[in-house]
C-alpha cells in the first residue's frame, strides 16, 4: 500500500498531499506523522495542498485529526498552498478548519512554525521575528 | 395524394417555397428587422429559409402538436435563434415577429392556390395559427431566458470592475466596497480577493466598508465568508470604514463580526504596518545654507 | 433537454467515490461551469458519495448534463438502499453526524448547490438530487 511520503524539514516535517485520499491512506498518514514528530523533536508539521482540487469534510477532518494530535506532541500543524476556489467552496460548505493554521505557501508556513517556537522558548516580549 | 390534411398544406408550402420565403421577409424587413444592422438580409434569408424547410417536413407528419418529438428540430433552430436574437439585443417585438410573419404569407399561399374548399382553407388557417402561435410563445420563453442569462453576466461584470483589489504596500492589500453586498456579489470579491492574495502574496487584506450603506445580518455573513476565505489563504484580514450608524445597526442586531475593526482604512493601515513589523519614518532632508 | 445521455456511476468502495469525483469534474466542465462552481458541485458529489459509502451501504449516482436553453450545468442523483434517514431536519443540520463524521454531507452539500432535493424511507433507502448550473 502507498503511503504518503514525509520529508524533514529543518525543524519541521512536510507533508505533500497529492493523491485522493482515502480512509487507509489518512490513517497511515496520521500514524505516520505521529512516530516522525516524536522521533525528530519536530516543532511543526507542514501540509501542502496545493495539489488538491478540492477539499471535503473528509480531508477537512483528516486535517483537524493532525493538528489535534500534534497540538499534544507540542507540535504546531500549518496548511500551505490551499486553491482559492478550494478556499471560496470550504467556507460555503461549512468547514472552518478552526484548529487548524494556514499560510500561504511552505515558506510562509515555516516562519509561523519557528516564530512560535521561538516565543515559546523566549518568551512573548522576545518576538522580533521579522 | 397527401396523407393527411396538414400534408397537404405542407406540400402547398413546398410549391410555393419561393413566394413565401419572399413574402415573409419584405414583411420582416418591412418591420424593420433588417435597419438596425444587427442582421444582414443574406442571414436573415438563410435562417428564414431553413426554418421554413424545417417547418415544413414537421407538418408533413401531420401534427400541430408543436410540443411532440416530430417538432424537435423546429423547436432547436427556433431556440438558437432567439438565443442570438437575444444576445445582440433585439427586442422582444423583432424576436416575435419572426414567426407570426410567416402567418400572412402562407395565408396568401393558401388563398392563391385555389385547390382547397372554403372549409378546408378555414381548417388550415386554425391549425396553422395555433402551431405557429405556440411556436412563437417558444420562442419568446426561450428570448426571456436568454436576455435573464444576459442581464445576470453583465451584473456580474458590474460586479467585477466595481471591487477593484488595491496593494497598499507589499504584502498588504485594501478592498474598497461600494454598495450592496449580495451573495452573487461576494462571490465576485472573494474570487478578487483570493487571486489578489496569491498573486502578491499579500498577508494582510483590509476590507473597507465606508461605501456599503447598511450592514445587516445577511451582509455581516457575506463579509465574514470573506475574512474567513481570506485566511484559509493565509491572510488576515482588518475590517475598516464602519460608520457610527453601522456600528449601532450591528450591535442591536447582534450581528458580531470576529475580526479587527478599525474606524477608518488609515488606522486600519497603520495596525497592518505595525503588524509586518514596518513603520513609516520622517527622514530629515538636508538644509541648504545660504 | 439534456445533449448527452446521462451516466450511472456505482458506488461500492473508496475508488468509486475517486471516479466519482472525475467524472462529475468532467461533466461540469463539458457544462461549461467556471472553476469555482466546478470545484463547488465537486465537493459537494465527494460529500454524497461518501455518505452513500458509509451510511448508504453502498449505491450508484446518475450524472446528467443540464442544458435548457438558457440554464446549463449537471444534474446528480445519489441513491441507496441503507437504512434511510429516520429524521431528515436532524440531518440537515449542521454539524449533525451518526458516524465520525463532521455532519456536513447533507447540509453541506445543499449550501454548495442550486437545487437539493432529499427522498429518504426507513428501512427502503435514500435519494440525494442536487444540481449546479451556470
């Protein structure tokens, strides 16, 4: 069975979803991630979507599920890349994706993935990230 | 020998194709159809030409029933018709008179032609004026539709070049609303918007409201789709321009917006600069001594 | 009246709810739906789909081209033979969910499209017609 391939990423792990997931591919995926941000110390989990067309509750509670889990593991989840139409259709449908971070791109989402990192090891007042 | 009696009237139109055809069309360009140069005669010929013909293998299937499987071809040709008639604009009136002039020439035909009796010919005209008359209710069903198709298109341009999505400097963008916010409305901003932030990469959208007259709970829906697509595509957003009397409206009708508001789409500017960590500084220029 | 016959797609597993997905795109399309309501009517088939997957017991959908002269767009109808839905307010709402579910299928889907109708008997099966157009 494929499973979806996770780099490291400096301080981060990236995840490149490009394929139409189904329900073993997404748990594979979250078990996956799981051992990787344990094993790495990873501050933060990157997800492309750029690749994606569309995005239905099933992705959409795929991604909550990362980002709750990696919450725990002191990781921080960031979406990258979501389509505009993709964008206008979530928020018709309903889907908020509350507890999930997005950015515009992996590099955008890596300075939100480090910039909290840093105020969490330095403290608020030591934020100067630019 | 005919088949059925409308066989036989198809057949006449058949002998008399020529006369018809130009009977009808000195009536339409006497109608004006031809002045307004949106069509030229050799055009105008040819889709009369071709209806006629299409017209006529119909009634040789002997039915009036211009709803019936045998009128499909008809009711297509009818269809594109009106469906150009009503994209160049033509008007109602030009649309309709296609089909009822042809009444008067096959009428003519008809009396011309004396192989019919008194009764026959009257059967005729009832039979000829009633699928002509539903075709020509057809065709204006489908001219209607066409022109609705029109009119939401053009208001969706109106749409499009009156939310304009301004960079106020990098990464930070404005969007000045005027006027109403509907839903067909937002559709349009938000694609604006979205599109904007991807192509400059913006990471912080101001939408400024000083130009919509009132914020009701619909409206305040629409807005918050907006902030919220925006920041699925990695931007925030500031809401400014949010008068007194909208303030007031909003708070009596529970209407919350969760985002940033500022009065004015300066303040708002100023909380954006701040934001991305940039300040606009008075640089001190040299002074001539004398 | 539609220009092409319309298409009966099943829905038996993971991979059908895929072609399903392909499939209506194609379609939308061949309607000439722009990208945003192309990816709207999309989404809003994954949606059925999955739920004639997980709730249905398995099902087909029937995709239709929708062309009436001034209307065009795509016409679907899921059905089932599952259980069927005891209380269809209930499931409209939003957020409602007898699975694992977000509880968005249905009343996501009816958000997303211009027509929704919901046919549901206890015990005989579930039919979903939604429709987009231009």
């Amino acid at each position: 069975m494929d499973r979806i391939p996770i780099l490291k990423l400096g301080d981060a792990l990236l995840v490149t979803i490009q394929v139409d997931m189904h329900d073993r591919l997404a748990t594979a995926l979250e078990d996956d991630l799981t051992n990787k941000i344990v094993k790495h110390g990873a501050h933060g989990v990157l997800i492309d979507i750029s690749a994606l067309e569309i995005v239905d509750s099933f992705i959409g509670r795929t991604l909550d599920n990362i980002a709750a889990v990696s919450r725990v593991l002191d990781a921080e989840t960031v979406v990258v890349g979501m389509r505009p139409a993709v964008a206008i259709t979530l928020v018709e449908l309903g889907l908020s994706l509350a507890g999930v971070k997005t950015a515009l791109n992996v590099e955008r989402g890596m300075a939100l993935i480090q910039r909290r990192h840093h105020i969490l090891e330095h403290g608020a007042d030591a934020d100067s990230a630019s | 020998m005919a088949r059925s009696p409308l066989a036989a009237l198809a057949q006449l139109i058949s002998e008399q194709e020529t006369t018809i055809l130009n009977d009808w069309l000195q009536l339409l360009t006497a109608a004006g159809s031809l002045e307004s140069g949106r069509i030229r005669e050799a055009e105008l010929r040819t889709q009369c030409s071709t209806f006629l013909k299409l017209f006529r293998v119909a009634l040789t299937d002997g039915d009036t029933d211009t709803n019936s499987a045998v009128y499909s071809g008809v009711r297509d040709n009818l269809g594109e018709i009106s469906r150009s008639r009503a994209t160049q604009g033509f008007s109602p009136r030009e649309t309709a008179s296609f089909i009822f002039s042809l009444k008067e020439p096959v009428f003519s035909a008809l009396n011309r032609s004396g192989k019919f009796g008194a009764a026959e010919v009257a059967q005729f005209i009832r039979q000829l004026t009633l699928a002509l008359d539903d075709l020509g209710l057809y065709t204006m069903e489908v001219y209607q539709k066409s022109r609705e198709q029109v009119i939401i298109r053009q208001q969706r341009e109106i749409s499009e070049l009156s939310t304009p999505v301004v960079k106020l400097w990098d990464g930070i963008l404005a969007l000045p609303l005027i006027g109403t916010l509907d839903s067909e409305r937002t559709q349009v901003v938000m694609e604006n918007l979205l599109q904007t932030i991807v192509d400059q990469a913006a990471e912080i959208a101001i939408i400024d409201i000083t130009g919509v007259p009132t914020v009701d709970t619909l409206t305040a829906q629409h807005l918050l789709k907006t902030v919220a697509a925006a920041r699925l595509m990695g931007a925030d957003c500031i809401v400014s321009g949010i008068r007194p009397q909208i303030a007031q409206t909003m708070v009596h009708l529970g209407v919350e917006l969760n985002v940033i508001s500022k009065a004015t789409l300066a303040d708002a500017f100023a909380v954006a600069l701040k934001r991305m960590n940039k300040a606009v500084v008075t640089v001190k220029t040299a002074t001539l001594s004398s | 009246m539609p220009t092409a016959p319309p298409e009966t797609l099943p829905i038996r597993t993971s991979d059908d709810v895929v072609m399903v997905r392909q499939q209506v795109r194609a379609r939308a399309v061949q309607a000439g739906l722009g990208l945003v309501d192309q990816t709207k009517v999309v989404t809003a088939a994954s949606e059925l789909a999955r739920n004639t997957l997980d709730y249905g017991g398995g099902g087909a959908v029937t995709l239709t081209l929708i062309d009436d002269g001034a209307k065009r767009g795509v016409r679907l109808v899921f059905e089932d033979h599952g259980p069927g839905i005891p209380d269809l307010q209930l499931a409209l709402k939003d957020g409602y969910t007898t699975g694992n579910g977000l509880g968005l299928g249905l009343s996501g889907a009816k958000r997303l499209s211009n027509e929704f109708f919901v046919e549901s008997t206890v015990g005989v099966g579930t039919r979903v017609t939604i429709a987009r157009w231009k």
